[in-house]
C-alpha cells in the first residue's frame, strides 16, 4: 500500500514539474501585450534608465500612425551620455524579425550610435491587427515619433538599415523623412513592391544619400533602385552572399555598411 502511494505521489510531482517547465518554456510567446511606451523588463523607459555608465537596452512599443502597437529594442551605448547621439533605426525583411539583427547591434553600439530595431506589423511580437507590408513606412513614421521623445538621441540625425522589403522602407525614407541622414538598402525589391514602398505615392520624393548592397543574383533590382538615388549614393555587389540580411554574415560588408555611414552622422564626443 505504501508503495502505492509513493508511486502516486511521484507521479503528480512529475507532471507539476511538466506544466511549470512548458509555462516557463512558452511564457514569452503567451505574454501579454504590451502598452505603447511601456517596457518589459524591470527598466521603466528607455528615457529613464539609470544605472552605471555603459551600454544598454530595453523592450519598449510604440505606435504606427494608423495606431498599430509596434514591438522594439532600443539601445545606447552609454547610459545617462550628456550628448545626445546619432540613432539607426534597423528594419527587417518579410517573414522574420528584428533579431536579424542581433549580430550588428553590438558594433553599431560600438561605433556609437544609439539603436532601434522594431517588429514590423505582422511579424515578431508586432502580431495584433491586420498586417499588410504596404503600410509599412506608417510602421517607420512610427519609428520616428518615439525617437523624438528619447532623450538619448539626436532625433534629427538618423540612419536607416533594412534588408529586401525593409530596404525599401530604407530607401524611401530617405526621400521622404527630412531626419532620414542616410540610408542602406540591403537587397531592395524594385519589381512586385508595393507602390507605397517604391516612393512612387509621394508628391516630392528625392532618395538620396543611400547605399544599395546585393548578391549578384539580386543585382538587377538593386540596379533599378539605385538608378532612382540622387547622390551622394554608393552601390556595390558581393557575389554569393545571399538575400537581404544574409549579406551581413560578411565582415567587408559590415565594414562597408559603417564605413559608408559614419560619413553622413555625427558622433560627437
């Protein structure tokens, strides 16, 4: 009998111990959404960190103008700096998230620079609501509005980075956003883009100050980007190394990225 009951007790525990391993496992995908400006962690606001000096990063959301709760991470590289900083904001392709760019963050913090990288509609934690890529410059207008409440950064000095649909994104905010530095459209689409990311909705639209980088198999389209850029403006090719983000595994292209960058935002200090 006291075997029996042994048993049954270790059998319940097991299973207690089931549910709060799948609850701790799963406990990030099921979380509640967050509020527009309120952060995940302990840190209240990105605005407010303190703490000793260094860099830092913090889960906020913010809103698109049509009102879509975008999730992000915005990054310094010191903590309570008295200058003010050059920000990029870092865009993702279709069908992932703004980890593609977990690997850049860093060195761009080295450098630097301040860092907001965003879910777009749709993708990552940015899942509420219908999702639809043509309003994705609403998502990076968005973008801007938060930036501008940072007291961390220069909100009139910014950089884009985006990787095939997110170039475009790139792309047009830098003939479209007076705030927009520089840009790098890594693999732009220029055939099968919506017209809202071709820039070919907007009344005045100039491109400048862009960098197009593609593999040779994508290097027709980015040729048809590029033609439209007034310059300054730099356009090279690195045969083999994929689409969009992939590009970003080489270090000559990272190189280049920051080399091309650093010429058009002023890191002071």
């Amino acid at each position: 009998m006291k075997d029996t009951i042994g048993m049954i007790v270790a059998a319940l525990l097991l299973v207690a111990l089931g549910f709060g391993a799948y609850w701790w496992w799963n406990g990030d995908s099921n979380s509640a959404a967050l509020n527009p400006g309120e952060s995940s962690i302990a840190t209240p606001a990105p605005d407010v960190v303190d703490g000793p000096h260094g860099p830092a990063s913090t889960e906020v959301t913010f809103t698109a103008t049509d009102g879509y709760t975008l999730s992000s991470t915005y990054s310094v590289p010191e903590v309570g700096s008295p200058i003010r900083m050059p920000v990029l904001v870092l865009v993702h392709q279709l069908g992932t998230s703004r980890h593609d760019f977990d690997l850049l963050v860093p060195r761009l913090l080295e450098e630097g620079y301040a860092v907001l990288a965003y879910d777009s509609r749709g993708a990552g934690k940015s899942v509420g609501g219908v999702a639809d890529k043509k309003d994705s410059m609403k998502d990076f207008a968005g973008a801007l509005s938060f930036l501008s409440t940072q007291k961390e950064v220069d909100a009139s000095q910014v950089g884009v980075i985006g990787a095939s649909i997110g170039g475009n994104v790139a792309y047009v905010a830098s003939g479209s956003s007076a705030s927009v530095k520089v840009a790098v459209a890594l693999s732009p689409v220029s055939t099968g883009a919506p017209k809202e990311l071709l820039g070919t909705t907007i009344t005045v639209f100039k491109p400048h100050t862009v960098f197009v980088a593609t593999d040779d198999k994508d290097k027709a389209e980015g040729d048809l980007i590029f033609k439209k850029v007034q310059d300054p403006k730099q356009r090279k090719v690195y045969p083999g190394l994929g689409h969009g983000v992939a590009l970003l595994s080489s270090d000559a292209v990272v190189q280049d990225v920051l080399s091309f960058v650093a010429q058009f935002l002023d890191i002071k200090g």
